[in-house]
C-alpha cells in the first residue's frame, strides 16, 4: 500500500549532503512510510539539510525555513538537519520557534526516533555512524554514492567541519563493499566513494580492529563484478604517497580525473591553514600523477583572502594555477566560521574589496585556460557513459575523465558506453555525434 505521508527535503551545500540527504530519505521512507515529494506545499514533513562551511548559506537556511513556515501545508512538521543543526543546536529552535526538531550531521540514524518528538535536538558529534546500516540509498540509476568515513581529522584551521561531524571513524571495508554491491545489483556503473579525506582512510575502526589503507579499499571495491568506474572525494594532497598514486594510476575502473583540494599557493599560508604540505610538494604530486596518468583531468578548491593573504601569497596561488592547469576550480574566498583556529586571525584579515578582486582574477585566469584547452577535444572520439535523456532529444554523459558530452540520442543508450566524435565544445562541456 502506498503512503500518504509525504517528504519534502531541501539540501544545501556538498555532495556529501546530497548522499546524507538521500539517507534521511531512504530511513523515513523504510521505517515511517513517507515517500518524496518534489512540492514543499504538499508535504507532512519538510527537512532542510543544511551546510556551514561557509557563511552564506547558514544565512540562507533562516530565511528558507521562515518561507517553508508561511507556505506549508496546516500541520506540517519542520526538520533541520546537516552541519548548521550540529553548530547551532537548540538555538535553531530559539530562533525558530516553528521548528520541530535538529538532528546534527553525524546523527542520522536518529531520524526515525525524533521526527515525531516536537522540540528534539541530537547533535552528538561522537555518535559512531561507522556501523550503522542505512537503507540503500537512491541515487542516479547509473552513478551511486557510498560513504567510506565520517568525520575527520584534520584541523584546518578555516574548517568548521571537524567541529560538526566530529573525529574520523572508517567504515568497515565489508560494509562499502557491500554497498557497492547493492548499487551495482540496482544498476549503478559508477560509484563515488565519499569522506571527508578519503585517502587517510583506514586508520581508526570503531570496533579497534587493524588499520588499513585508502589503496586497499580502492582494490577490494574495484573487485565488485559489473561496477565500471570508481571515483573518490575528497583526497588530501598531504596522503597523496607513491603508492596511492601508482594504484590509482594502474586500476583501470578509476576514473582519469581527481579532486585535489589545493586551498592556497603559498606555502607560509598553507603552514597557517595547516594544511601540511607546501607549494612544491603539491606541485610534485600533480606532475607525478600527470607524468602516470595520460588524459588526467585534475580538480581543485581555493580559498583566497584567507587571513594574512599577501599580493605575493596570492601570486604563488595563481602560479599554482598555472602550472597545475586545473581543468576545473571551485573558488572561495575566505569566510570566518565560528569556533575555528582561523577566527583568532580576524586582526589580520584581508579586506573584502581585495578578497573579491582576487576571486575575480582567479576566475577569469580559469576561464583562459578553459578556451585554451576546450576546443582541443574536437575532433576526437571519446567514449561517454549516458546518463540522461533530455527533453530536447539529447543524451548526456561523462568520459572516463568526467567531460561532460550531448549528443543526439535515444533512451535505449541509456547506462551505456558510446562512442562520440566531438564537434564543439563551449568552456565546460563537450558537444558531438555518436559513431560506432
Ligand atoms: N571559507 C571559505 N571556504 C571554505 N572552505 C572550507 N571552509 C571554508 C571557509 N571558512 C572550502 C574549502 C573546502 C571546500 C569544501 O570549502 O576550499 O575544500
Ligand atoms: Fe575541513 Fe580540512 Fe577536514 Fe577538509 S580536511 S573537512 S578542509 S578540516
């Protein structure tokens, strides 16, 4: 019998988000019997799942409730979940009166308890998730996400999100690879393993058995039959050794292209981000990968104006740039969060006319590079994954690389591999026609 409780939830922020989001989901579908909805008027009971990495959108989730509040349907219950529920607590419901329960980021598995309890706060950040089992989450039928840690250890010191998830605790290698499984038997190609720092993995279990590696779960993973491309974020540059790199550069389910969060060019900056790697080491590590990996596509995070940020800081952040060629760059600038070791520096902080100047700068430095490199694919056969079907009579998917490729198709393309010349390209994606 189908429900008549329905859910709405809004997710803000990460991909790890997305993945907590669809846990939230998945618990309240298997143990309270609410099913999605994608209109908030409609629903019984509407969640925010929210973000606090960066100011804005904490100052986002207070004006989003407050309109979710005015436009709900008589008896609507409201739910606030992620990281700001973990920083903020019970002051959410001091603020928001309406609000009927926060559940922190590292408590999910407490949903179904408290969603019926008005005025519940569970905001543990030592809770151990490590082992619970979650209802498979629903994904995109091609691509899953599993979660391979929670928490993490680094202290970086803009960070709020070892305040908010707590320490790092990885999840047993047999749990992931049996929810690869599962993603796989429901008929997922691609997976994304997902941490905090996934390549630190191994190093703390809950039930205290022996550490393992990040390269060791990369092979047990690559192992599940039918599972064709593995993808992970994020890595930290810092645990980028040898090893890692040569198992990522001989495993072919993996795909060509790798999130290397950089945060800062300057060494002197990186020291006080304490980030633990300089200037060089991280070049070292990209022209290592590169000289391995042929066709290697390479992402990044940058935060500029962190606190003490130089003309000259700044120019090694945009050497970096350069020399790295980062095919894709999710810039920041620098946002002071509460709690965290960065907040002492406020005396010292770079003022906000600068900071967006050198946003600017960085975004347009990346826009050349895209024109410059783009047009270089066309002409070039390329083998895509489709994932989608869009209203205009386009397919689209990614390379093993993770291009992103349209061309004229059909659905019974879909989930599988093509061959597709390409015959333009605009700054971010690649257009063609599918040859045999
Ligand atoms: N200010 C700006 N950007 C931040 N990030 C994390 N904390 C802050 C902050 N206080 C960015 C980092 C991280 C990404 C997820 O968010 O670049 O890699
Ligand atoms: Fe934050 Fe650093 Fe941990 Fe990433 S590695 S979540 S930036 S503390």
């Amino acid at each position: 019998m189908s429900s008549n409780k329905k859910l709405f939830i809004q997710t803000l922020g990460c991909q790890m988000n997305d993945t907590d989001s669809q846990h939230i989901a998945a618990e309240l579908e298997k143990h309270k019997d609410y099913s999605q909805t994608d209109k908030m008027e409609d629903a019984d009971l509407i969640i925010i799942n929210t973000c606090s990495v960066r100011e804005k959108p904490v100052q986002k989730l207070f004006s989003e409730i407050g309109q979710f509040n005015k436009k709900k349907k008589e008896g609507a219950k409201i739910g606030v979940c992620g990281c700001t529920a973990s920083h903020l607590g019970k002051d959410i419901i001091k603020r928001a009166p309406y609000v009927d329960f926060v559940v922190g980021a590292r408590n999910i598995s407490k949903i179904k308890d408290v969603v019926d309890i008005k005025g519940s706060v569970e905001i543990d950040i030592d809770h151990d998730e490590s082992t619970y089992e979650f209802a498979t989450a629903k994904t995109n039928k091609y691509r899953a996400s599993v979660n391979i840690s929670v928490g993490c250890d680094k202290k970086c010191t803009y960070c709020i999100v070892p305040s908010t998830r707590g320490d790092e605790l990885s999840i047993p290698p047999e749990m992931i690879v049996d929810q690869v499984q599962k993603s796989v038997d429901m008929g997922a190609v691609e997976v994304m393993l997902l941490g905090q720092n996934v390549n630190s993995y191994g190093r703390r279990f809950s039930d205290g058995r022996e550490k393992s590696s990040f390269t060791k779960l990369l092979q047990e993973v690559s192992k599940v039959e039918g599972l064709e491309r593995i993808r992970f974020t994020s890595p930290h540059p810092l645990h980028m050794d040898d090893e890692f790199i040569e198992e990522f550069a001989r495993n072919k389910k993996i795909s060509r292209c790798i999130h290397m969060p950089l945060q800062s060019g300057s060494t002197s900056i990186l020291k006080a981000m304490k980030r633990g790697y300089t200037k060089e080491w991280f070049l070292n590590r990209t022209e290592k990968i590169r000289s391995l990996v042929p066709d290697l596509r390479i992402t990044t995070d940058i935060i500029v104006a962190f606190p003490g940020e130089t003309e000259e800081d700044y120019q090694d952040t945009l050497d970096v740039v350069r020399q790295a060629k980062f095919d894709q760059i999710f810039n920041f600038k620098y946002s002071p969060r509460p709690g965290t070791e960065a907040l002492k520096l406020a005396d010292i902080e770079v003022p906000d006319e600068i900071g967006s100047a050198r946003l600017i700068e960085l975004i347009e430095l990346h826009k050349r590079h895209l024109e410059a490199i783009m047009p270089t694919y066309v002409g070039q056969t390329l083998n895509v994954l489709v994932e989608s079907l869009k209203p205009n009579g386009e397919i689209c998917g990614f390379t093993d690389n993770y291009l992103q490729v349209f061309a004229k198709g059909s659905d019974e393309l879909l989930g599988k591999f093509v061959n597709i010349k390409i015959t333009d390209n605009t700054r971010t994606s690649l257009k063609g026609e599918i040859v045999q």
